[in-house]
C-alpha cells in the first residue's frame, strides 16, 4: 500500500507501548498487515486500544517524517488499515437481521458524517496552516481506529 515497514520495527514498537506482540507478521508487512497482526493478538479492550498509533508511531521516526507531507502519510498509512478493519467488522454485521443491518447502516451514516465534520473542526485550529491537513488526517486516524475497535470488542464479547 503506501509504506512498508520491517516488522523487527513494529515488534520494538509494540513492545515499548506495552502493545500485543506481533508474532504473526512476516518481515515487509505493509501497515495493514502489522496492523491487523496486533488487533488480531490482543485479547482484551486495553490491548486494543495500545495498537492505536504502533505503526504511525514507527513511521513518525523515520527520515522525513517529521515534514508535514511525511505525517501525513504515516497517519495516513494507519488510517486506511483501521478502515480496512472496519470496513471487515461492518461486512461482518451483514449477516444481521435485516431491520439491524438498516439500522447499522444509517448509523455508519451517520457517524461517517460525524467524523468529516470533528476532523474539519480539529483542522480549522490550524486554518490556512500546512498543518491542516496533517491534523485532519490524524483526527481521521484516530476516530477511525475508535470505532473499528468499538465494533471489533463488541463481535468478540457478543
């Protein structure tokens, strides 16, 4: 996808934020891949909660990440393997009854609506700053995140 990482980074990563090991990740796992390998080992709420930010943090600490156009691709590497898991645990919601599968979809709605417009607000802090979009970005990231992990908890304590 946007950046590849060596998963010997990530392991230091997730072990020096107390985030589950990632033992089934393969060396060159995209940041989905590494992603999905802490999600997938973390077997409680505060688990998953410490892989928020494993990979953007990694990724922070690379040359030329401190630029702006380098946040922005490191939180925006992140963003799109926690809306991948959430893309999965809405799929998985579809076998649902069909008024709960409506329900979930006007509720996807509607958060998605209410994501733009916190991540609008948050950039507006920094209107007609290069660090706009970095922080629209990472609002972006980190919402997406809390609510990929809602519904993943929720499926594994149903």
């Amino acid at each position: 996808m946007r950046a590849l990482f060596v998963v010997a980074m990530v392991l230091l990563a997730a072990c020096a934020t107390g985030a589950p090991q990632l033992a089934s990740a393969q060396p060159g796992a995209s940041t989905a891949t590494a992603l999905e390998a802490c999600v997938t080992a973390a077997t409680a709420l505060a688990a998953l909660e410490q892989c928020k930010g494993v990979t953007a943090d990694l990724c922070l600490e690379q040359d030329g990440a401190e630029s702006t156009a380098g946040m922005i691709a490191c939180f925006g590497a992140e963003g799109d393997a926690w809306e991948a898991l959430l893309d999965g645990a809405y799929a998985r919601r579809a076998t649902d009854d069909p008024e709960r599968r409506a329900l979930l979809g006007q509720a996807r709605s509607s958060w998605e609506a209410w994501r733009q417009a916190q991540c609008a607000y948050d950039a507006s802090e920094y209107s007609g700053g290069s660090f706009a979009r970095a922080a629209a970005v990472n609002c972006w990231r980190v919402i997406t995140a809390d609510q990929a992990i809602a519904l993943i908890w929720a499926e594994r304590t149903e």
